[in-house]
C-alpha cells in the first residue's frame, strides 16, 4: 500500500472508482445482451451507447470543476453519525451531473 499512498485514496475516491468501474460493466453487458445501433439526435451526428456516456462523463467533469471554481466545497450539511459526518456541496454538483447525464442518454 506504501507505493499508491500518495494517491491519498478516501471513500468518495473509492466510490467513485466503484461506480465507475460498474458503469463500465453494465455498459460492457448492453453491449452484449443488446447489440447497439447509432441513432441521430440534437448534435446531429450518429452516437451510439458509448459515445452518448462518454460525452456525459466529460460533462460531470466539467459540471464539477465549474462548481468547485465558483461555489466551493463547503458542507452544506452535517449529519449526526459519530462524531459528526459532513456532505459537501459537490453532491448538489453530483445531482446536476446525473441530470445531464440523463437527459444527453435521452436527447445525443
């Protein structure tokens, strides 16, 4: 574990890679389970489930650096578990995120 502690894992990192890494597996199992075509939506190019989910991730992407530059990180909330255990303003961005995400799965 010496080697990636300067990776300064955390528990938001760890779900986030998990969340990843599922994504990735579902989107693999559609994939088989049910071939894909490409279809023509609002940009007017032929996406298909890929195409259409990697757009969504550089969206959260960005979505999330413009929320950090302007809003900040500050709990917004402190639940009473233990000692205390504060939620970030970046779930609020991370809801934005999974709202575009939807609609470019819908609309792209």
């Amino acid at each position: 574990m010496e080697n990636i502690a300067w990776m300064a894992w955390t528990v938001p990192t760890a779900i986030f890679f998990a969340l990843l890494a599922s994504t990735l597996g579902v989107m693999t199992w559609l994939a088989v389970a049910y071939p894909e075509a490409e279809r023509v939506g609002v940009l007017r190019i032929p996406t298909t489930r890929g195409d259409r989910l990697f757009i969504s991730l550089i969206i959260a992407a960005v979505i999330h650096l413009l929320w950090i530059a302007f809003v900040g990180t500050e709990p917004i909330a402190t639940l009473p578990i233990g000692e205390g255990v504060e939620i970030s303003s970046l779930w609020l961005a991370t809801l934005i995120s999974l709202g575009a995400a939807v609609a470019i799965f819908r609309t792209v």
